[in-house]
C-alpha cells in the first residue's frame, strides 16, 4: 500500500474504530482493521522511563480510570502545556509499568454510550504493542496496514529530556518497522517532523494545520511574531512547506466550511478545492480529520433530529470532503468512510 496520489482516498482509522470502541485501544484497532481502513492513527505521548504510550493526551484523567485510583491521587497537578494551564495527571509523571495498570475509559461517553460500556475493562497500549498488534492481524488477513502517528506536544515533551522522534526511531527500528513500510508522522509542530528527517526515519512527513493559532514550537521560538497555521494554508505557505515535509493534514472546516467555496484574495489562507488543488500543484498530499457521523460534529444541513448523538446524513457529509479530492481522511468509524468512498467510486464510475 503506498501513500499518494491514488485513484481513491485513504481512509485511516482515527485511533483506531474509535467510534465503536474506546479510542486507542487494542479493541479500537483490531476492529478498524477488520472494518477496511488502510492506516491506523495513534497518538503519541511519553512515559517518565521513556516509553511512547497510545493516548489522545499527555493528560489523561479523560480517557482512563487515574481519577479514581486512590493510589495516584497524589500525581495530580497543573502544568503549562503548549500555552494553556492544564489541570490533571500527566504521562510524564507514570512509568510505563503504573500506566500499564489503568484502564480506558470512552472520552465522550454521552455522545457515544455504546463505547462507554467497555469502560474499566481495557488497558493502555504502548506503541510497540500497537506495532505487534498489526503485524499479527497482518499476518491473518493477509492485508498490511499503514502507520500514522502522531507526535503530541513534542516540543514539551523533549524539554523534559524525552524526545518523542528519537523514541520512535528506536521504536520503530526494535519491532521492525523501519524496513520501508507504509509509515507516515504528522504533527502540529514542524521542528519535531525536520528532527526525524535528520534522523533518516523512514516514512512521509506531514504538517497538521489547526484551524486557529500558531504552531507551539514556533511560539516557544519567536512569540508573539510565531506565524499562525493559516499562514502556511496560503499558496505562498504551501510553496515553503514542500520539500519540507509531505503533505499537509486539515479539519474538515477548510474544506467544506462556510467560505470553503469563495475566491480568496491574493495572499489570504486558501479552502476547499482551491486549498486541495494547491498543495497538490506543490507536491503536497492533503489529508481530511475528523469524518464523524453524530449530529454533534455535523454541520447544518446534514444533521438529523435533535440528538446531539444521533447519525445525521453521514453520507453526503462525508462525500463533501470527499469530493475536494483529498488523498486521505481520518474517520472514528472507518466502515462509514469506506461506504463513502465507494459509493462516491460508483457515482463518478
């Protein structure tokens, strides 16, 4: 399976089946295999003793049972992470070996109760399991599945003396994932995407563009001067990404939001087709997050009833993001966006 310029869009796992199963789980995973995505996407944070853990955050009372550890109470604390004053407990502040003895619980158990039943019943998966896990569901179905990680707060976590791209390489290297393998890095912050390419780490490299602020590593830099990420969604911004890095990955927002189809002017931040087309002209990929079907991630138009937890129209909301021409997306529930992308296959066909 290669990374590019296909005749049909990527359709990656956004940690794991996360609509179906707490995200990051061995559970999440195995299903988003079973369910056809080509890629699976971990985030990834750090121990004290080095090791990379699969969670959404270095904090963590949100998606595992600390909170009710008696045990850990103590760990419990406030720090300044990218900026922002965060309150809980952190990763950096566990060994793998106490980590190892909580378990996942669903981030957003109203929305979805369903996950939420396999709540306390899960544990933590560190990167190289999630690496075993994959060449074993490999080897069963005969099917390989790329790697898309991500690098949470790098630039925090290598002040603490743990550099996330070093302990990837390492990672990568013990369980034989650098022998050319589908593997792609994306991040907020470019600094820890240029450091694997020093290291030669294998793989394409991709910049993740939010849709407000500025990149931390680059705030950390240069202040109140940091370029914000709409700087680097302009056709002058793409032209300095490339050769840099490999593509680009976006909200869902720059595509198919309320502008998305508007001219800009010269020098603005470019949406939809236009944003799609330009990195492409770059040799940028451009990459979509997050496909979800609840009303609650919905925009006007595509929800259905009043739940904030029912499916909406999935489908033609999907399909727009779809039809920008992007070379992959992200989807908590990567059946659904397979169905999208062949029911868009079967449209043009």
């Amino acid at each position: 399976m290669a990374f590019g310029h296909g005749p049909a869009p990527l359709v990656i796992g956004h940690r794991g089946a996360s609509g179906y199963r707490p995200e990051h789980t061995a559970a999440a995973y195995s299903l988003a295999v079973a369910l056809g995505a080509d890629a699976v996407e971990p985030d990834l944070v750090a121990t004290r003793d080095g090791v990379l853990v699969v969670r959404h955050e270095n904090e963590i009372s949100g998606t595992t049972d600390v909170a009710t550890r008696p045990e850990f109470a103590a760990r419990r604390t406030t720090r300044e992470i990218d900026g922002r004053r965060v309150a809980g407990w952190f990763t950096e502040d566990f060994t793998w070996a106490e980590l190892a003895t909580l378990r996942a619980r669903e981030r957003m158990g109203k929305t979805r109760p369903q996950s939420a039943t396999f709540d306390g019943r899960l544990p933590l998966l560190r990167l190289r399991d999630l690496l075993g896990l994959l060449d074993r569901d490999a080897e069963r179905s005969g099917r390989g599945v790329g790697l898309v990680a991500e690098f949470k707060h790098a630039s925090h976590f290598a002040e603490l003396g743990l550099p996330l791209d070093e302990l990837f390489a390492d990672e990568l290297a013990a369980a034989g994932w650098d022998d050319g393998r589908p593997v792609v890095a994306e991040a907020f912050e470019l600094d820890v995407l240029d450091r694997l390419a020093r290291r030669g780490v294998a793989g394409k490299r991709v910049f993740l563009l939010e849709a407000s602020g500025a990149p931390a590593d680059l705030v950390r830099a240069l202040g109140s001067t940091a370029p914000r990420f709409d700087v680097f969604a302009t056709n002058d911004g793409l032209a300095g990404l490339a050769g840099r890095v490999h593509g680009v990955s976006v909200d869902t927002g720059r595509l198919v939001g309320r502008d998305a189809g508007a001219v800009v002017p010269a020098g603005a931040p470019l949406a939809g087709t236009g944003l799609v087309d330009a990195a492409h002209d770059h040799g940028l990929d451009v990459y979509a997050w997050t496909l979800r079907p609840e009303n609650r991630f919905l925009r006007q138009g595509f929800r259905r009833g009043s739940a904030k937890s029912g499916w909406g129209d999935w489908l033609g909301a999907f399909a727009r993001v779809l039809e920008t021409g992007v070379d992959g997306v992200f989807a908590d529930h990567p059946d659904l966006a397979v169905e999208a992308r062949n029911t868009l296959d079967t449209t043009r066909g």
